[in-house]
C-alpha cells in the first residue's frame, strides 16, 4: 500500500487567527460581566480572588481553542494542572482574566489573556482590554500590534525620569545598595497589561521581584520582546515556558537602553526571591 502523507500542522497564522478570535469572545463576555453587575465571586486556596467571569472567560477559551487544536497541551490559572501538556509540542497558556481584583472593583485594568507556546518558546499571543477596547496581538518574527498599529518600545536610556511600572515601596525600600533615581512611577492590577504598555512605549519598563506564573507573563514576553524590549528574570536569565513548575523567578520588561542598568541594580540579590521582602507584585 503506498505512504500516505503525515497531516500536516497547523500554520502559525491559523493559530494565531483562533487565539485572537478566542480571546475577542472570551473579552467580550467579560465585559459583559463588568458593565452587568453584581458578579459572583469566591476566594481560593491561595487567598486570591475568582468570579463567576473568570470562570466563564476560562470556558470559552478552552471550548473554542481545544476544540479546534485537541492534540494542544494547556495551561489555565483556573484549571487542574494537567501534566500531558509536558508532552505535548505546542500548549496554549491561558489568564482568563488577569487581574481579577481591579475586575471586581470596577477598575478597567484587567486583561484577558492567552499564549501559544512551542517547546518552551512562546509563538503567538494576544492580551484584550475589553473595557479599553485595547487589543495587542503577536506572533514570533512577525512583530507586535495593537489594534492592528505596529507596537515598540520608547526610547529611554536613562533611569532617571524614566517612566517605570512597579510598586513605590519596592523602589523606595531602604535595602538597596543604590537608591534608584527619581522615577515616574505607575502601577496596573494585571501583570500581563503592564508588559503591553511597555511594548506601547507608554511605560519605559515594568519590575517586579515576585515569582511570576506563567499565565502570568507568557503572552506579555511575546508581545513586549516583539515590540523591542528585553524581558527576563531579575538576574538576565530568559524565560522558558511550560516547564513542570511553570513559574519564572522575577520579571524585568523595559526598553533596551534601560536594560543594563536595571540588570545592574539587582544583581546582588538572590536567584530565589521568596525570602525578600519588599519586592510584591
């Protein structure tokens, strides 16, 4: 009998093409959340926050994603871990809403998010702010957009006056070797929409010396690093998703010419921040 020819992949642009559709539908019913109120909540085990739209959110994305790829691995916040995913060659990374807590607030910095990740690398992504109606989108090589305008980062090269996302009292704890110069400081509830502003050039860089799971951080590093900046952890070490313990050590986005010297100005601490204090969030 002859060979038959293996079913090829999935082109990146039909990945891509889904991810956005999927993260259009799930922002939409969000929104729909957010402007409709009241909304269940409830707090889980780690004494973070969960509503009945993250929930929902988490529902649609898996429904249409899995649908469409059920060979893919996956990975939710709002979801069992489920160790196929390490065996799996691409693995969609999924906040169904980053930054549940300015949700529930009525705070319109929350982003619902999703990545495409391949062998460690992350290759498309999306990150919608329904209420903002911002939607950045990426994929490896091809560059970062927001609402269909291409994205990069500022040209700062200078810390000083530099406009830095991050908690006050992180830069302002009196246990740096060096103050850190005066700069102009902003914070986002959603991790994932402070990578974004980055790759915006809205915000030179964004710091936070806290373990960062990768929902968390996965779609923002496409999108940002696509846009020109640098993102690691705290010591310059790149990171590679979908790993057993899907974390990352820190986070460090910033445009290149400020990447040096931020670098610089945390070397000294310790490759495991969890016994530092100052550094939440």
């Amino acid at each position: 009998m002859p060979a038959t020819d293996a079913p090829q992949a999935p082109s990146l642009s039909d990945d891509h093409q889904l991810l956005c559709d999927a993260v259009r539908e799930a922002g939409a019913r969000v929104l729909s959340r957010y402007r409709g109120r009241p909304v269940r909540r409830w707090t889980k085990n780690d004494k973070s926050p969960v509503t009945e739209a993250d929930l929902e959110s988490n529902a649609i994305l898996k429904d249409r994603l899995l649908s469409a790829r059920p060979g893919y691995g996956w990975l939710s916040e709002e979801c069992v871990d489920d160790a196929r995913r390490l065996h799996a060659e691409r693995v969609f990374i999924i906040d169904p809403i980053d930054g549940t807590r300015a949700f529930i607030e009525a705070s319109p910095e929350f982003t619902v998010c999703a990545a495409l990740v391949e062998n460690g690398v992350a290759i498309s992504s999306a990150i919608f702010n329904p209420v903002t109606e911002e939607f950045f989108e990426a994929t490896l090589g091809g560059g970062a957009r927001c609402s269909g305008r291409p994205l990069r980062v500022s040209p700062a090269a200078d810390l000083d006056g530099a406009k830095m996302l991050g908690p006050g009292h992180m830069f302002e704890h009196p246990s740096w070797p060096i103050p850190w110069p005066k700069m102009r400081l902003g914070y986002r509830c959603s991790t994932q929409y402070r990578f974004a502003l980055v790759a915006k050039g809205q915000y030179d860089g964004a710091i936070a010396l806290v373990r960062k799971s990768d929902w968390d951080v996965a779609a923002g590093t496409l999108i940002a690093t696509e846009a020109g900046a640098h993102v690691s952890d705290h010591l310059g070490s790149g990171y590679v998703f979908n790993q057993p313990d899907p974390c990352q050590r820190a986070l460090v986005c910033t445009a290149p010419g400020l990447y040096p010297a931020v670098l610089e100005r945390l070397s000294h601490l310790p490759a495991d921040l969890r016994g530092v204090k100052g550094g939440r969030r």
